[in-house]
C-alpha cells in the first residue's frame, strides 16, 4: 500500500458537493474548518462520514479534511462520504471490491424532481373539478 502525503477526491449527494482531502493521521475529522462533532450534531451524520473508513478497517489511520457546500446536513454527510471512499481508492486500488460491496462507490442519483408547468409539484397536480 502506498501512502502519499494527501490525496485528493471529490464527493456528491443530490446537490451537497464535498472537496475531500486524507492524510495520514489519527483519525481527527475536520469539516469547513471545525471539528465533525461541532459542524454535524446529529450523531447519524457522524456515523455516515466514518463507514467508508470503517468498512476497511482504517478509521484511527487517517485524518479527514473536507470542505462542503450545498444540500442539507444528511446530503453533505453522503458527500463526504463518497469523496473518503474514492481518496481510499486513490490510495490502495485493492480496497474497491470491499467499498464497491457496501455501496459506497457509487454515487447516489436521486435527485429532488423539478416541478412541472400546469402542475402543483413535480408529480402532484391541480384538483379536477367535473363540473
């Protein structure tokens, strides 16, 4: 396994759009300038940022830098999440089949559908009146 001084990934969730950057370390996770406990204070989210690493069985070996911007709390974790998935492939190639297992690989799709002229929503429509 070769380690490089940081290696480099970007991250996306719906419209969440996360620069990650690893470095050997001891597991200090840095978002936007603060710690992780300080910027997600949902324990779900902190969880989330931590599988990639954890599936591997890496998570007290690297440092997390990452900045993010965009979609909502949950969205900005998984983007996280996926730029640590893809600086972890970056690093050791032989990893991919253990992270493509778990889903972490691939970058979700689901986006918000856009809301359609002559309708309420994007699916929804007016009320139908018969008479």
């Amino acid at each position: 396994m070769t380690t490089m001084q940081k290696t480099y990934a970007t991250g996306r969730r719906k419209t969440a759009i996360a620069r990650v950057w690893i470095t050997a370390g001891e597991g200090k996770f840095t978002i936007n300038a603060r710690s992780d406990e300080d910027y997600f204070s949902r324990p779900t989210a902190r969880m989330v940022i931590r599988q990639g690493l954890e599936e591997v069985s890496l998570l007290g070996q690297y440092n997390v830098y990452a900045t993010v911007r965009g979609g909502g709390i949950s969205s900005q974790a998984g983007a996280i999440r996926h730029g640590i998935t893809r600086a972890l492939m970056k690093i050791d190639a032989a990893l991919r089949p253990k992270l493509k297992l778990a889903g972490y690989v691939t970058r979700d799709p689901r986006k918000k559908e856009r809301k359609k002229y002559g309708q309420k929503a994007a699916r929804a429509r007016f009320q139908f009146s018969k008479r």
